[in-house]
C-alpha cells in the first residue's frame, strides 16, 4: 500500500500534473460564468482531450496521466461550485 500512495505522491509532485490540475480548474471556472455545469464539464473535458489528441501528434505523446490530472481540477472546481451554491443560494 505505501508503494501506491508513494506513487501518487511522485505523481502529484510533477510540474506538468500540477499543471494540468491548475489550468483544468481554471476553465472549468471560466465555464461556468457562462456555462451550466455539465456544459462546463463537457467543455472543459473535451479540451483536455483536445489538447492530448495534439500532443499525440505534435508534441509530447498522448498522457492518461494528464487526463488524470485535468479529471482532478475539474473535480476540484464542481466541490467548489456546489460548496458555492449550497451556502450562497
């Protein structure tokens, strides 16, 4: 079990996860000004998608991981939405 939570740990240290959480929460965010939540949800997901499909072809390679950590910025951002509206609505 500790081999795990040391992985994760590794994982969560990277800069480009890190990376990938912050600016996921950021436009999943930016969506919801305009955006209902499971339009913003599907906007931001499809960009993270977006993004790893290029990566495949021009950058990096495709990287579950990042997909990953943008699935985790925007969870982030829909507990912090719901916290929002439950307690300023």
């Amino acid at each position: 079990m500790s081999n795990v939570i040391n992985c994760v740990f590794h994982w969560l240290h990277q800069k480009d996860k890190q990376q990938h959480i912050v600016v996921s929460f950021g436009i999943m965010e930016s969506n919801l000004i305009v955006f209902g939540l499971a339009q913003s949800v599907f906007l931001t997901f499809a960009i993270g998608i977006g993004k790893e499909v290029w990566d495949k072809y021009y950058g990096s390679g495709f990287c579950w991981y990042d997909i990953l950590g943008n699935t985790l910025g925007i969870l982030v951002a829909i507990a912090l939405h719901e916290i929002n509206v439950y307690f300023y609505s």
